[in-house]
C-alpha cells in the first residue's frame, strides 16, 4: 500500500464522517424546529376561549349556569362574602337550589353577578 493509496483511503473516511456530522446536526435543528412550532401551537389550542370577559374578569356559564372567572384578583372578589345573616348566592343554580330564583333587585340576595342583562332581575 503506498502513501497516496492510504491518503486517499484517509480523506473518503473524513468525508464520510463530514456528511454524518452534518446529517446529525441537520436533524437536531430540524427537530427543534419541530418542538417550537409544536409547543405554540399547543399554547394557542389550551386557551379556555376568547375573550368575552366582564370587567370583574368572570363570565356567565351558559352550558352549567351561574359565572365563573379567570382572573385571580376576580376570584377573589367574588368569595367576599356580606355581613353576617345577610343571603348570598355564588351563581343562579345556588339561588335556584333554595327555591329563590328568579331573584330581583331589592329581594334578599340579589347580586349584580347574577343579573345578565342589569334589568333588575337576576337568574331569569
């Protein structure tokens, strides 16, 4: 075997391993852009859904009634409780299990939260 023979035997094994090396680095760019595509657009089809938030950040549940919300600042504004031996309903189906709905404006536990439309009368 002379020097050139094992030179040129050398370069196709270095060459081979160039082409390896790029393949893999090829595959592991590729499926990192796999993963972040992936990872937004999962992000993106987890949100509960859009928009449609009171000011309070609740809004009404029309398939279980009554109102839940997404802001932590509203969840907890919503459990404030009034005083003692006043009447309080979390959501129109509280008000309804006591035989109470519909609630109007002026009637022991009438709330803003449950009136939809403001028009004085709550879990119509």
């Amino acid at each position: 075997m002379s020097l050139r023979d094992w030179s040129d035997r050398k370069s196709e094994k270095r060459g081979w391993l160039i082409r390896l090396e790029f393949g893999l680095v090829a595959t592991l760019m590729f499926g990192s852009l796999v993963i972040a595509v992936a990872s937004l657009v999962w992000a993106a089809a987890a949100s509960a859904h859009p928009g449609g938030l009171a000011a309070d950040g609740c809004h009404n549940d029309r398939k279980n009634g009554g109102r839940h919300c997404h802001r932590a600042q509203a969840s907890q504004a919503r459990e404030r409780r009034p005083a003692s031996g006043a009447v309080y309903y979390a959501n129109c189906a509280a008000a309804r299990a006591a035989g109470a709905a519909p609630v109007r404006r002026g009637d022991p536990g009438y709330a803003r939260h449950l009136d939809r439309d403001g028009d004085g009368v709550g879990c119509e």
